[in-house]
C-alpha cells in the first residue's frame, strides 16, 4: 500500500483549489519513484486511482454536492480502479429522479473545476436511472461501463443500481453475443494475429481488452467485484488467474511506459518506443548479437502474452457459453456421440471420457489433434478438455517425443486431408507443438525487427503450411495455377510440410539458421520413419529454402547462364518442383502486401526455364545461337504482316546478340514495330502497356531515344516523380548511338493503365526530360515514412566483374527511402558510367539494388577505379541514410 502526499495540506497552505495540479504532480513523482524503487505496477495504479478518487472527493464537497442526494460513480478503467499516468478520468453522476433546478448549479460548479484544475482528463455523463436503463438497453458501451460503476462518493442508496439495470436490460446471452461480436470486430481491426510489428497492447488480440472481456461476461453473470473472486465459484483455476495477473501486470507497465514517453494515453507500441521500452526491461545489447537483439527479445516476450491471453480469453469465454449459456437455451439437448474409449463428441465438439485420460494415455494428447484433423464434422474441442490439454502439454518430454505411437500419430496429423492448418495452430496455442519440437518452441513468439517480415518466426510457419495446403484447392488454383499443378503431382507432399516446419526453426540462435535447421530436420526425419534419401531431401529443401528467390531477384534469369548453373544445383525435377512449391509459399507468407504478381512471376519464369534446361539435358551446352535464331524467328512471325523482313533485319542489325537472348519474342516484336513506326523522328520515342505474360499488376515502359549520359538518372527519376517504383531495368545501346530501355515499374496508386490522362502525363513528361539531354531534372523531395527512420541499416557496396558481360556488377544494400533510385542513378552519371541493366528489389525497409555498368567507352571500371568508386558510392548513401535517421 503506497501512501500518497494528503491533498488538504496542499489546497489549506495555498487557499486555493488550484493547488490540485501541484499535488497531482507531485504524487506522480512520488509513484514513479516508488516504482522505481520496486513497488509492483498493481500498487502504483491503484494508489493513483485512490489519489483521484481523493481529489473528486474534495471537489464534489467544495461545489456542495455532498449536500444533495446524487452519486458520483467511476466508470470504464477507472471503475476498475486501473489508472496509467494519462488516462482518462471517465465518470458518471447519477441521480434516482430528474435532476432539480437547485441540483444543476452544483453539479456545474462540480464540472468546471474539473477542468479548471485542468491536471485531468474527465469524461462526464450526468444521468438518471431512468436515463441509464433507457441507454443500456441501446447501447453495449454504455452497459459494459455499468458493469464496473463503482461509488466514489454521495448517495450509498444508488451504488447497487448500476449492475441492476444492467441484469434488467440485457440477458445472459444477448450481453455475451454482444460482446462476442464486439470482440470479433475487435480482432478484425488487428488481422486476427497477436503478432503485429506495432500491436495496441489495449485493443489488439492478446491485449488488456481481452482481460476485461473476460472480467465484463463474468462479473455480470456473477455478480462478483474482482476476477480473482471467480475462483471460489469454480469459473477460472488459481493457476489461470496466475498467469492472466502475470500478463496483466506485464501489459500494464508496457502502458506505463508508453504515457510516460509520449506524455498522452498512448497505446500503440510502435517502433518509435520498442527500442526505449525494451530498455526499461531489462533488455540491452549483448556483445555479438544484433543491435536489434534487443528488441526481438523483449516483443517476443510480449508477443508471448499475448498468445497467453487470447488463449485464455478464448477457453474461459467457451466454457461459460458452454456451461452456462447453451445449457439454459429453450429445447436445448445435448448431443453426445461415443468416438472410442478416450473421446466423445458433445454437441459436435470432442470431449475426454474423463478427466484423467491425458495422465493415463498420453498418446491422446496428439489424438485429439489426430481426430480433428481427420474428421471434419468436428467443430473444435470442448472448453474443459482444452483445460486438460494445456496442462497436459507441459509434460511432453523426451520419453514422450521418444515413443514410436507418438511419432506416427506426429506424422498422422501431418498427413491428414482436412484442416491441418487449424490443427497446426491448435497444437501451438496449447502448446503441444512447441513441446513436441522443442525448437519450435523456442522460436514462439520470436519477431525480426524489420517491415519485411510482419509476422513472428512461429506464426509465419504456419501460414507457409496454410499457403502450401491451399495449392490443392480449386479457388487459389486460378491464383497460382503453375505451383498448384506442380504440388499436386508431389509424391510426398509430408515432406514439403517438413520442410516448411523446419526452414526457419534455427533463427535467433546465431549462425546460418538454414543449415542449423537443415541438422535439426534430419535428425527428426530419421527418428519419424523416413529413409536417408528423404531425409535428406528435407534437410536439402531446408539449406536451400532462399535460393530460388535470391536467384530471381539478384540475377538476370533472361540470361541462360544463370539458368543453367540454377538447373544444375537442382539436379533433377523432384528437387526443383519441391523448392518451387516451398519457395513460392514462403514469399506469401512473409508479407503479402510486399510480394506482388511481378515477384511472383520471376519465380515462374526461374522455374519453366530451369525445367526446359533440365528436360534437355543438364549436360548440354548452352547453344546461344540457336536460340537467338529462334526468338529472331519468333518475333518476325508476330511482324510479319505489316512489315517487311528487309526493314526488321535493318533494325536489328544495330542491335547486339545480348538484345536476342534476354527479351522475349513478344518484346521484341513490340520494340521494333514501335521503332518502324516513328521512322526518323528524332523525339523520343516513349510506349506503355501492361506486362503481358508474367505479371498482371506491372508495367512495361519503352524508351527508345538517343543514347545520352544521363539516360537511367534523368528516366528514374521522372519515373519517382510519377509515382511510380521501377522493379527492373535494361538498357540496350544500338550501334547507331540509339538506346533501347524496357523498365518494367508498379504503379502505386494502380491506375495508370486504366487513366489515359495520367499515361498522357507520364509519357509526356518522360519524353520533355529525355529531349532535354543537358538538364538533369533532378529529385523530387518526399516525405520520410515514419517506421523507415527506426531502422539502422548497414550500407554495403560490392563491385566485382562479370567476364561473361565484361561489365561490372555494382551491388547495394541500404535503407529504402524516397527516391533512392534517382539518387542512385544520379550518383552513376556523375561518374560517367553507363547502366545495361539493373534488378531493383525492396524489401520491406531494405533496398538491395544490382546495377551492371561500364565506362563510356564500353570497358569495365578497373580494379583500383571501382575501388575508388565503391567508396564515394558508400558515402553518398552513407549520407542520405543520417539525412532520413534525422528527419
């Protein structure tokens, strides 16, 4: 009990009720030092609570409210006596008829001084009972408020009125479908997940909210003061209690924290406090970790409650619908149908026969999830087994993981047709999963501090098993027709399953986590019935989960090099149809706003051509000229009825083979027609259209200018000034000094292809900076994004040589930002380099760009010129990243 600084001897040496706002500082000085100092959060927000509850005393009696027969009530948080440094003082005065004339001076004496003192924050509602019933019947807010009315002060008659009104407006069940379809909505508003990048630790599932729910549906049917009274009537368990006041008390300091550092009743965790949080834990850097590491531990604690409380919230609020709820429905009978010794079914949930059949027979404890992967009719499972279960689970130990029933009945599950997403989940909400494989469950919780993965380790794998399943089914065929068919025809579709649990199991131990996990896999996989040359094809998928993504977005794969050396690290089609299906869910279940058609496409086009390759013959040389002559032939049979060969042949004959083996015959066939047609005209010529084969989402631009220094520099930017982000680029330079340049962009508003006016202004605005060589259009200043600034990138430049290109590769690695691109390019012209081609790929607050250069005479930089340019490079993006670190 913290004994706070008395309010009288304040207001009496100052004669002035003004004295309030000092007296409230200096109690929240006194509470922060007691919390300093160890006090525990539950006893700083409750000598809060008490402290204001002290300071509406004096003010009621000072407007001479205590001379009346109304009652002054604190509702919402502070009902519950739950008081964070600024939160709102929501009250209620209350009175049993209309108010009088006589009433109405005091009470606004009452409220002026409430905000006279101007140190709080009040919500006032000034009410009749009649007012309340009327209200309450209308509105949940208003009665949930009800609930947790508590007298502060005057008419002691009217302090049971509040839950009455209440009882008398809403039933059992319509209050709790209220609040059901309250909560839902709720979660909608939050994706459904406990593990957002920046969760509202109040209304996010998992949050305090979650813990009130419960409290609001039980004090109500109840009629108890405190959750903790719940135990006695058998509703909640004392070790359930424990851990809802643990994550409460956890939840509370967070929010304390968070009041304190943006001085407001903030509740959202965003990443501008995580670090600063984290900190006031107990969380700092480690030698050798990241300086992220700090982060990541402390929001995987938090992301732990979280789950601990949503799934609390979730077994509590079954049981009181099922035990007390249903029960009292008009004709209810219960449905009870006998499944074998361990289980039944009640009104279509499964059920223990008794509540010592997880000690007895530990093998139901994977059953369970056995029967409800493999019976659909099952609609989930009973509130009073889930009980057993969880605690069940925490006696999965190595005997158990040991026993062979067990590993079949693992792999059973894994196997199962029907719901094996929602039974994955299952079993790690009530920690069966993560006790089963111990490594999952050290990766529960675990978040990466980046805007690239948006969700935790553990509930990314999940989705990646759900993305994998959902290939078999008709509605998402028509979204990814290509994997659907090659999942299909898997032999074993358990060991892309596998593959996926354990591709990123080793993160967050430090090391490669893909060949940590690979070790783990297969040592699974041969205690789990399967022969060498599977396990090893697990470990194998594992090891190399990132290669196809790495290859199509940081290689050429128009080039038939990289496809063949791709090809050939497959080996055969069973490795590369398995990486395919694995790669393309995991992309989609790393952040779906961040991975479009355009990136999915690459992943296809990796994959056809590497399965022509390998169908041909790993052994085979490339054959270059053949498939030169190919798209040649291709692409003339396209242009063939509104040209003639003789005026192709002059267009291409001032094009490179390079030209012919890296577009397609559909591209090339665009190009020249478009060239023919502007015939001599010496302005630019510059097309659009949408990109027709791979990726419905992307534009394709074509520019066909005099070849000029500033070329990508002047185009990108007037690109960025469009709104518009480029995802590839290639420059081809024809003989006569002509550039050909395809950059294919995705639009950010998405209405390019659909709004002529704006296609006009694009166009235009390309076409008058391109014919304008000597002016450098320059960078369009935009406004930092919020979440980029929290983010310390490290910015890396690698130049090497090409040989086969005899080009120089210049790669980069740093903080995405606006414009980029154009400074970049900016960057390029000033040191008289030309840019053939780039690959640009961002992902989520990190660019990686792969830019291939030359000199103006066409020679590669040499080894001491790309030294030097590497660090003039480094230090311009060196520069621009403090520039977006200080905005």
């Amino acid at each position: 009990m913290i004994n706070t600084l008395p309010l009288l001897n304040y207001v009496k040496s100052n004669h002035d009720i003004q004295a309030i706002n000092q007296w409230r500082s200096d109690v929240e000085h006194q509470l922060g030092e007691c919390f300093e100092n160890g006090h525990s959060i539950r006893d700083i927000i409750l000598a809060r609570s008490n402290f204001i509850d002290e300071a509406l005393k004096f003010l009621w009696q000072h407007a001479g409210l205590d001379q009346t027969d109304l009652g002054l009530f604190a509702v919402g948080g502070y009902g519950r006596r739950e008081m964070l440094p600024y939160s709102d003082v929501d009250i209620m005065i209350l009175s049993e008829d209309e108010i009088s004339p006589e009433q109405e001076k005091p009470i606004s004496t009452f409220i002026s001084s409430l905000w006279d003192v101007g140190n709080f924050k009040p919500g006032i509602s000034v009410r009749t009972i009649q007012d309340c019933v009327i209200q309450a019947t209308n509105d949940l807010t208003v009665a949930t408020a009800l609930i947790e009315a508590r007298l502060i002060i005057g008419n002691e008659h009217l302090a049971k009125w509040p839950r009455r009104i209440v009882s008398q407006t809403w039933t059992d069940k319509t209050f709790f479908d209220a609040k059901m379809e309250e909560q839902a909505k709720r979660y909608a508003q939050h994706n459904h997940t406990e593990s957002n990048l920046e969760p509202d630790i109040k209304t996010a599932p998992g949050g305090i909210r979650d813990i009130n729910q419960i409290g609001w549906i039980a004090k109500r049917h109840f009629r108890v003061n405190r959750i903790y009274d719940l135990v006695h009537l058998g509703f909640i368990s004392e070790f359930e209690l424990g851990v809802l006041e643990e994550a409460e008390s956890f939840l509370w300091e967070i929010r304390h924290y968070l009041h304190l550092l943006t001085k407001r009743d903030e509740n959202r965790l965003l990443f501008d406090y995580q670090r600063d949080i984290a900190a006031k834990f107990g969380y700092v850097r480690e030698e050798g970790k990241s300086p992220n590491y700090p982060i990541e531990q402390f929001m995987k604690r938090y992301y732990r409650t979280a789950q601990q409380v949503s799934t609390l919230n979730e077994m509590l609020l079954a049981y009181f619908n099922e035990s007390v709820i249903t029960p009292r429905l008009p004709q209810y009978e219960r449905q009870i149908e006998e499944i074998n010794e361990n289980f039944k079914l009640v009104d279509g949930k499964l059920a223990v026969q008794h509540h010592k059949i997880f000690s007895e027979k530990p093998s139901a404890i994977l059953e369970i999830f056995y029967l409800l992967a493999n019976r659909p009719e099952i609609t989930g499972i009973r509130a009073r087994t889930l009980r057993l279960l969880t605690l069940a689970a925490k006696r999965i130990d190595r005997d158990f993981r040991d026993n062979p029933v067990h590993q079949a009945l693992f792999m059973a599950i894994l196997r199962s047709p029907y719901r094996l997403y929602d039974t994955m989940v299952a079993m790690k909400r009530y920690g069966v999963l993560g006790n089963y494989i111990p490594a999952f469950g050290q990766i529960t919780g675990l978040m990466q501090y980046d805007l690239f993965h948006i969700y935790t380790v553990d509930a990314h794998t999940l989705l990646l098993i759900r993305n994998l399943n959902r290939f078999k089914e008709p509605e998402f065929a028509k979204d990814f027709p290509v994997v659907s068919s090659v999942f299909q025809r898997l032999a074993r579709r358990d060991i892309v399953y596998l593959a996926a649990i354990f591709h990123d199991i080793a993160k967050g131990r430090g090391g490669d986590h893909s060949e940590l996990g690979a070790a783990d896999a297969i040592a699974f996989c041969r205690t789990h019935g399967f022969t060498e040359r599977e396990c090893n094809l697990v470990a194998w998928l594992v090891q190399n989960h990132l290669l196809m993504s790495v290859t199509a977005q940081k290689k050429d794969i128009s080039d038939p090099d990289v496809v063949k050396a791709f090809a050939e690290l497959m080996g055969d089609m069973e490795h590369l149809d398995y990486l395919y299906t694995l790669t393309v869910a995991d992309i989609n279940a790393t952040n779906p706003t961040l991975w479009n058609t355009w990136r999915a496409s690459l992943m296809r086009q990796l994959y056809t051509h590497a399965r022509d390759v390998i169908r041909s013959g790993l052994g085979r040389p490339v054959d270059y000229q053949m498939l030169i002559e190919d798209t040649k032939f291709a692409a003339s049979e396209l242009l063939v009825e509104d040209f003639s060969l003789e005026e192709v042949e002059k267009v291409w004959q001032e094009l490179g083979d390079e030209y012919f083996l890296k577009e397609t015959a559909d591209e090339i066939a665009w190009h020249t027609r478009a060239i023919l047609q502007h015939s001599d005209n010496p302005a630019p010529l510059v097309l659009m259209r949408a990109h027709r084969k791979y990726a419905q989402d992307a534009v394709q631009i074509f520019i066909y200018t005099q070849d000029q220094p500033n070329l990508f520099a002047t185009t990108v930017a007037i690109l960025d000034r469009m709104n518009l982000d480029v995802q590839d680029a290639r420059i081809i330079t024809a003989t006569k000094a002509f550039s050909l340049d395809t950059y294919v962009v995705l639009d950010r508003f998405g209405t390019l292809l659909t709004d002529a006016e704006r296609q006009d202004t694009v166009i235009q605005s390309l076409v008058t900076a391109l014919s304008q060589s000597d002016k450098y259009p320059g960078l369009m200043q935009r406004l930092i994004p919020r979440q980029l600034r929290h983010f310390d990138i490290e910015n890396t430049v690698d130049i090497s040589l090409n040989a086969a290109l005899n080009q120089n590769m210049v790669e980069i690695a740093t903080l995405d930002q606006p414009g980029l691109l154009a400074k970049v390019g900016g960057l390029f012209m000033m040191q008289g380099l030309d840019i053939h081609s780039a690959k640009i790929a961002t992902l989520g607050e990190r660019a990686e760009d792969i830019f291939f250069v030359t000199k103006k005479d066409g020679t590669p930089m040499n080894a001491e010129e790309a030294k030097s340019f590497a660090a003039k490079l480094k230090a311009a993006l060196d520069e621009a990243s403090n520039q977006v670190c200080q905005h």
